[in-house]
C-alpha cells in the first residue's frame, strides 16, 4: 500500500493550541490526524456519527 499526502489549512492560533494539546500526550499534530484516520478506517465510525443524524 502506498502512503498518500493530506494537506490542509488551518487557522494559526488553532494549530498552535493544537500542538500544545498533542505534545502533552507524546504525539504530533501530524501523529494524531493518523491515528484518526486510521480508527476511522479500521471501524467505520467517525466521532461525528451521531452528530448529523436526524
């Protein structure tokens, strides 16, 4: 399987908070989005499942 590149734009302070957040856990920003993707992928449920279900 072949590794794809994801970019996105984010609003700086949103980054910056996001950045203290993960490092506090061990990760990067970068670390977290993969793991998020990769349970997504893995389960088929996102966190926002129940959000947008009427």
């Amino acid at each position: 399987m072949s590794d794809k590149l994801i970019q996105l734009r984010v609003e700086s302070e949103v980054k910056v908070k996001a950045d203290e957040t993960f490092m506090k856990q061990g990760l990067t920003t970068q670390m977290a989005i993969k793991v998020f993707l990769t349970q997504v992928a893995n389960t088929g449920q996102t966190p926002f499942d129940n959000l947008f279900r009427g």
